[in-house]
C-alpha cells in the first residue's frame, strides 16, 4: 500500500486525500456490527449527545478485536508513515456515530490546537484518519474540510465546553470566513470502508445529522513516533501513552476474522 | 411562462421541480439588499433564532416593495395557476434565512398538516415556492425533499414547540424512515434566482447551516382561491386572511425598481 506522486502532491498541497472503497464490503460490515454493539455498552468510553444518542466510543482497539486489527492495519498505516518517513503509534482512536436523525454538529476546529494545549504535543505531525463505516453522503453530516488551510499554523481558538457534549477548542467564525474565502469547503463522500486522510492543522468541522441515515466513521489520530507527547492531561483512552511503533497485522486480518465470526454464527 | 408537460409529469409524479435561475442576476441583487435590510429590523414580523440571527421575515410582500413584486411575480404565479387550474392568492410569505454559522435546523414535517390544523384549509391545493436569494449548495443546508411523500396523505405529527424557535407540526422517525426507504431524498441545489415548486404534503427538513455561506430562500405558498382557509388561528401577518387573486406585475417590473434604485443611488 503505497501512494503515488499525485496523491502525495494532493495531500501536501491541499492537506487532505481520499482514498475510496479502501476495505472491503466484508471488512466493513464486520466493523459495522460490532461498533453498533460497542454502542450499546455502558461503559466510560462510550459518550453520548444531549439525546441519549451514541456520540463518539474512544479506544475500541483496546477492548474489541476488530478494532484492534483495524488500528493496525496495513492499508492504513503504511500511507502514514509514507508521510511521516518513520513509524507511529495510535494517539486518539474513536468511532463517532454521527446518529440518524439526532447527530450533533461539530464545530469548526483543527484537531492539533488539541493535542498541543491539552497532551502537549510537539508538532502536527500526527494524521487524522476517518474511516467510514456507513456510506458518508452529502446531506448526512459530512465532514467538511477547508482545503490548504493546514498552511494558516495553529490558530487561535476557544475552548467551547457548552455547544455540544464534546469539550473542544474551536475557531472564530472571521477566521473560519477568511480561510473559507481563499480555499473553499469540500466535504468528501464516499461508500462505506473509503478512507480519508488529513492534516492535523487542516480546519474541518461537521453539521448536524436529521436524516434517517447514520454516518458512523472510525476516526484514529496517528502521530509519528518521534512527536510523542510531553504533557498528557487527558484520560489515558482518550490521548494514549503507550508511544510504542504499531506493528502491522496481516493485510488479511480483518477478512479472517469476518469469516471465523460467520463460521461459528 | 408555461411548464411542460415533461415538467408537469415530474411535479405530479416526484412531488416537486426545480426551474433554475429563473430569475436573472440583476433581480436576485436586488431582492438579496432588500432582505438584508429587512432582517436588519426590529418589527413583529421578523423572527430570530436562539443566538439572535435572523430565522425569518414574514409578510415582506406589505412593508417592502421589492418584495410587493416578488410576490406578484408572473414568472412564479403563472406555474402555480397552471398545475391548479384556477387563480390563487398569498397565504403565508417569509424569507428565510439559514444564516452563515449559526443557521437552525427545519425539523420533517409537511407543511400542509400546519395549515389544516392552524389556519382550516381544506385541502392540500396549496403550494410551497422555493426562490433562492443566495445559492443553495450542499453544504449550507439545502431544502431536502422526500420524494413522492406528497402521495401518503395528511401524516400524524406532534407539535414541536421546544427544538426551534419556530412551532412545528413534525413527523417522528418511524415514518420518516419509511418514507425515505421507499422514496429517497433529494437536495436540489442551485444558483441564486433558481425557483423550486413542491407539494403541500411533501415531507421535508433542513438541517443546520455551520458554514459561512447563508442561504437565504424566499418561501411562499400560494393557495387556489376556492380552497381558502376556514378557521384561522395565526396572525394575519402569519397565515393571511386577503383572499383575492394575485394580479401579476409585469415581467419587467422588478429590473425596473433595480434600474431606478441604481440611478438614485
């Protein structure tokens, strides 16, 4: 699995790539029915929006199988540390459920003024990885990305702890106005295993969901070995401190597993 | 302006039809100016939403003159007398402004089911009209329609008096899932000055806008004279009770108030 020129250009140039249909419908369906299970858990990695409705499940690699095999999947590391030039390790790993119906915006932000003011990480050189897990439409809640915008640093931000039920670090609607002016807004779609890369500086956000369609993706943090963090303040299954290099598992992995789980159905 | 048969078909059939850029450039400038001021007012009729953004303005058509026009219009009077057979008048007039970062959800509803329950229309000879003063794009919170919803009649629906600033009768999931299992959604999208007609009865929403990108839409409905409304509830400025057919203005007469504005100016 390795990217070509073009895409590394797209990527530097514009701070995102799309990767369409990169799992298989096999691998996802399995993915799919088990994040629908981790939902259902009460437990403290499982939070929810104002409405009960699932928001977002952190560290699924660490208590569901198939999830750790996809957090070391081939397919999706190897672009990574093609990026970086050396190994990563998982910084942040969540499934956000983006729910039918009732899925709650998220505001506008880049992901790195997190790492940097809450787990103290040196540079952005840690990927955003969203993997989707239900066909990501346009009128489902897409993510939508404000491209080369990854080039303005790290911006100035607030920490809005009331718009949502996720605490985040977001941007003023002039900074978001002005990026938006001199690189647009793109919202990639795709069907279900498409993967998507993008910058840690790239400013990105989400609306609401009210259709009948949920748009759950798994959405993993890589950060390269060398930026570990310096100042973690989060719960551990929220920014990891385990800085050891991912192992890759086998390319076939996730297909086994489907097919052990169908055997003994 | 007359429909075609190809469009009659798909407006009887589908529910709904776009006629893009309907009107030009130089009207839509206009009609843009003049709604930015109107929102700019402290009156009754113009409705905000929780973080004080314009919602909407109604009943624009008595208090401003570009508006007067609008509504008089031949280029929309003219579809709407053709698919009814028979003249019409204004039964409700707003402009709605899904404003830039903070523009609220329109939950599922049919917007017949209001106007039976609040202002005693006896049937659904009433149509929703669509005119976009800005473009409609994906991202900012497109009208979605259900298509062929308009044929399952007058739906059960709860009165939602807490999710917005705007009471709603509104559809719960069940149904909505239903109906978009069996006729999808669409999101027609389009320039400024581009006119969508649908059915009184189709289902349909809008979900949050959080880009910079307002989208205002100029939302009227028209009703068939003899299916005027029996028992109104909602204020005149609301739901209006001047029951004679709409003579339309010349085709001419909005490009002319944007000449002479111009040459005041």
């Amino acid at each position: 699995m390795k990217l070509t020129k073009e895409q590394l250009d797209q990527f530097h140039t514009e701070g995102w790539l799309l990767l369409p249909e990169l799992f298989t419908a096999e691998e996802v369906d399995l993915l799919r029915r088990e994040a629908i299970a981790i939902y259902e858990q009460q437990r403290p990695e499982v939070w929810r929006e104002k409405s009960g409705a699932p928001r977002t499940a952190f560290a699924a690699h660490k208590y569901n199988e198939a999830f750790r095999l996809l957090g070391a999947h081939p397919r999706m590391i190897e672009p990574v540390e093609q990026v970086f030039g050396e190994k990563v390790y998982l910084h942040q790993y969540k499934i956000n459920a983006k729910s039918a119906f009732t899925g709650e915006v998220w505001q506008w932000h880049q992901d790195y003024g997190t790492w940097k003011r809450d787990d103290g990480m040196p540079e952005p050189r840690a990927m955003n990885i969203s993997i989707f897990l239900d066909e990501v439409m346009p009128i489902n809640g897409p993510l939508m990305l404000v491209p080369r915008s990854h080039n303005a640093g790290d911006l100035k931000a607030s920490h809005d702890l009331e718009t949502t039920s996720y605490p985040l670090w977001t941007l003023d609607e002039e900074t978001v106005s002005r990026l938006v002016k001199e690189g647009g807004i793109v919202a990639p779609t795709g069907k279900a295993g498409s993967m998507l890369m993008f910058h840690g500086n790239l400013v990105h956000g989400s609306a609401g969901n009210i259709t009948p369609y949920p748009r759950k993706i798994v959405y993993l943090t890589l950060n390269a070995v060398s930026n570990y963090i310096r100042k973690p303040t989060r719960a551990e299954f929220i920014a990891h401190q385990d800085f050891a290099p991912i192992e890759p598992v086998d390319d076939d992995a996730l297909i086994r597993l489907a097919r052990a789980q169908r055997q003994a159905a």
